[in-house]
C-alpha cells in the first residue's frame, strides 16, 4: 500500500497528551488521505499503530491520532483539515477505562460480575467513539467485554434499523472498527426509535435477558460485563428509554457525555448505587448533517451486502414466490384510545405483527429474515440476515431480492423496514 505517487506528505511531530486530527474530503471522488507512524507510538480510538505501515482512510474518514509518549506521523494526500490539538479529555476516558478495569478485578476477586456501563449523550458527542475506546483498552488488558449496540440510526454492529450485541475479542482494527463476527441482532425497522418505543424498549429487555444468560454460563464475558451505546435522543420517551435499558441490564456506571441536564436528570432517577458520572465531549468529534448521516446508513447497507474494502463480497439477485414467504411488519397504527377493542392497550398495537400483502410499494425495502421457527414469538427473535427487494410483480405473484446468499431463503417469516436501499452497483 504505498502511497500514490505524486501525494503531498505532511509530517507532524506530536508532543507527549496531544492529538492529530484530520478529516478526509467525503463523495466519491475525494482522495483516500494515508498515514505513516515514524518514530514513538500513538493509537487512534484506543487500537494501537504500527511503526512504518500505512493506515489508509477513505473518504468521509474524521480520525484523531493521539499519542501518549510522543510521536512523529507523515500523513499522505489531502485531507480536508488536519490539526494538531493539545486539549483533549483522553487522560480522562483512561481514567475511566481504569476504574472500570478496577471493578473487573474486584469482579473477579467475589466471584461476582464486572461493570454495565451505558453510554450516553446526545448526538455529535463521541459516544460511539469512546465506546470504542473503552471496548479496545479493556481487550488490550485480556477482557472480553460485550459492546450493545442500541443506536439504531448509526449502529456499528449490523445495518441500521437493529440493535445487537457482540461479544469483543480483539480491540477495534484501525481501519475497518471491530471485527464482526456473529452478532446477535434483533429486527426494529426504523432509524429513530420513537417511531415504536414499546418495541424499542421490548428489544433492548431481550439483549438483557440473552446477555445476562451468557454471563452466567460464561465467566469471561460476566467479568469483562458490557458496554452500551445508546440514541442521541436524550428527552421524553428517549430519557424514558434511557432509564429503562438501565434497568433491564442493571447498569452500574452511566457515562454522561457533555450534557449537565442530562446528568442530573439520571442521578436523580437512577438507583444510588448506579454511579453517573459526566464526561466531557472531545473537541475533535465531528458534527454531522442528515445527509451525512443518511449516506452512511446507506453505506452500511452497502457493505453488508457488498463488502467493505478489501473484502468484496457478490450478493445474489433472484425470485421469491408471494407464496413462499410471509412478510410482516411490526406495529400497528396508533388509533385513538376510544376505538380500541375493549381490554387491549395501545401498547398491545404497539407489538402487534400486521401482515403485510406484497405490493409496487415494497420495492427497495430492506427485510429482514426472521429466525424464528413455527410457534417462536416473532417479535423477540433474533434476525439471521438482510435482503432488499429489487422488484415486485403482482401479476406473476413474485418478488425480485439482493440477498448476500443464494436461494433458497434460509427462513421464510420476513419484517419489513421503514428504510430502502437503492442499489447503484
Ligand atoms: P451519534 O450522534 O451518531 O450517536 P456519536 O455521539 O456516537 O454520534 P461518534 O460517532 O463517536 O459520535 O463521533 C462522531 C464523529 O467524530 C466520528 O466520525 C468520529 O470518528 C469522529 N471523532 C470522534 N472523536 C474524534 C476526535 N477526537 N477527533 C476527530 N474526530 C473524532
């Protein structure tokens, strides 16, 4: 991977505590920016560099290089900004990884389980970012924490519209983030969970339930507990959705990212013996616009089926018969509380799955595979994959799908998305 030849190349030498950040020009046809370590060590995101290997970063890229010792870097190509900051909270965020290192190996001193820490904050403050960290520097030490994924808008595990867990066995890859291998995954439908709070919060009790389970077959991942990454959505039925997911996985450490109210809203609502604690946001994190954040959910859609850098992957294209599947979604529209039948709840609607008839208005849906068998509650099972539908022809009675493996569909019970993929391939 040398660079391209006739690439500007930068070199920054980084004093000890401070940080390069730099962000790569985003579309297209913006130019890949590379960066070299030279001399001493730095980390990006809690993974550590190698000296003299070049790190490549594709367009839309936002990276802080941070060097605890001190260090010279050459970067290669243009990026958009490139700055170095001496003004970071990362002594901070190590800290944090030290207090939680701490209960781990009081955890495993009384035989009892390691810290659930939730993540919070509202959009634009890092929390993906120091969940990273936090993840990275605890594989570093020999944890095996488990990163839960509820940000259904920008999930880092799965395609957008799910929430998952994934057990984390080696810290983040600088390039490509942590390495996704069998995660859990359960269907939501959409990119924002206020669209089906009840469901929401229904999924978020049954990572819970699943990820409590494994703590109690597997010691490892007891004491290495959890980390969760939560929605930006910090008010109403988004604080409400905070308070229950602490509840449900029992949080003992609430990090409150860059927002006071926030703060002293949970400290007041959680139990006393959950300790909430208020970080600073870094300087660096990058705010992004509704369109950046729609193109990258439509990336991660893309990589699921397409692959991502190095690794292609050749999706499939074929005809599934109306027949042979049964597609649903979940919830049904709210009515006014008068209308409802007599004993049922509008939270009952809520949780509903409502058939859905395939018509012209499902092309480009993304679906779900449900692995649920005959006779499984569809709505708390997990999901085996993705397919999007190409093409829907009501008078042969059969559906066109991009599905990252070959027909037949393994599973024949599909949930609709309220998110589309055009597929420009
Ligand atoms: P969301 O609103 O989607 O929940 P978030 O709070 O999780 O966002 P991140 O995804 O962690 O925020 O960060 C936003 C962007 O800022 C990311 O592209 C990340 O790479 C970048 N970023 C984070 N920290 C730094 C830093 N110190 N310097 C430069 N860029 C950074």
């Amino acid at each position: 991977d040398a660079p391209a030849p006739g690439k500007v190349s930068t070199r920054y030498d980084l004093e000890k505590e401070t940080e390069l950040r730099f962000e790569v020009e985003s579309g297209v046809s913006a130019e890949q920016v590379q960066l070299e370590v030279l001399t001493g060590m730095a980390e990006i995101f809690g993974s550590e560099l190698n000296r003299n290997k070049k790190y490549t970063f594709g367009p839309g890229s936002k990276i802080a290089v941070f060097t605890w010792q001190g260090c010279s870097v050459n970067l290669y190509g243009k990026p958009e900004v490139a700055y170095v900051s001496k003004d970071t909270p990362m002594l901070l965020y190590l800290n944090t990884h030290c207090a939680l290192e701490q209960m781990r190996r009081q955890a495993e001193e009384d035989n009892e389980r390691g810290p659930r820490v939730m993540v919070v904050g509202p959009t634009d403050v890092g929390k993906s970012t120091v969940c990273r960290l936090l993840l990275s520097y605890a594989v570093r030490v020999g944890r095996r924490p488990t990163l839960v994924e509820l940000d259904v808008g920008q999930s880092g595990v799965s395609v957008p519209g799910t929430v998952s867990a994934l057990c984390i066995e080696r810290p983040a890859d600088v390039e490509e983030g942590f390495s996704v291998q069998a995660p859990l995954v359960y269907h939501f439908g959409s990119t924002s969970p206020g669209t089906n709070i009840k469901l929401y919060n229904k999924l978020t009790s049954c990572l819970a339930e699943v990820f409590s389970q494994r703590c109690e077959v597997n010691r490892k991942a007891s004491v290495g507990g959890c980390i969760i990454n939560t929605c930006g959505w910090v008010k109403g039925s988004g604080y409400q959705a905070l308070v229950h997911c602490a509840s449900a996985f029992e949080v003992d450490v609430v990090l409150v990212l860059d927002h006071e109210r926030l703060y002293n809203e949970l400290k007041r609502d959680l139990p006393h013996f959950v300790k909430v604690v208020l970080l600073p946001k870094s300087g660096g994190v990058v705010e992004r616009s509704k369109e950046c954040r729609r193109e990258a959910r439509d990336d991660k859609i893309r990589e699921y089926f397409y692959g991502f850098r190095g690794v292609s992957f050749y999706p499939f294209s074929f005809e599934v018969r109306f027949s042979d599947v049964r597609i649903y979604k979940i919830g049904a529209p709210s009515i006014p509380d008068s209308c409802l039948p007599l004993g049922m709840s509008q939270d009952d609607t809520q949780l509903k799955l409502v058939p859905v008839t395939p018509g012209r208005d499902l092309t480009y849906h993304v679906l779900s595979v449900s692995n649920a068998d005959e006779g499984d509650n569809i709505v708390e099972s997990p999901v085996c994959g993705f397919i999007v539908v190409t093409n829907v022809d009501t008078q042969t009675q059969v559906l066109k799908v991009l599905s990252p493996a070959p027909r037949p569909l393994p599973k024949h019970t599909l949930l609709i998305m309220d998110i589309r993929f055009m597929d420009m391939k």
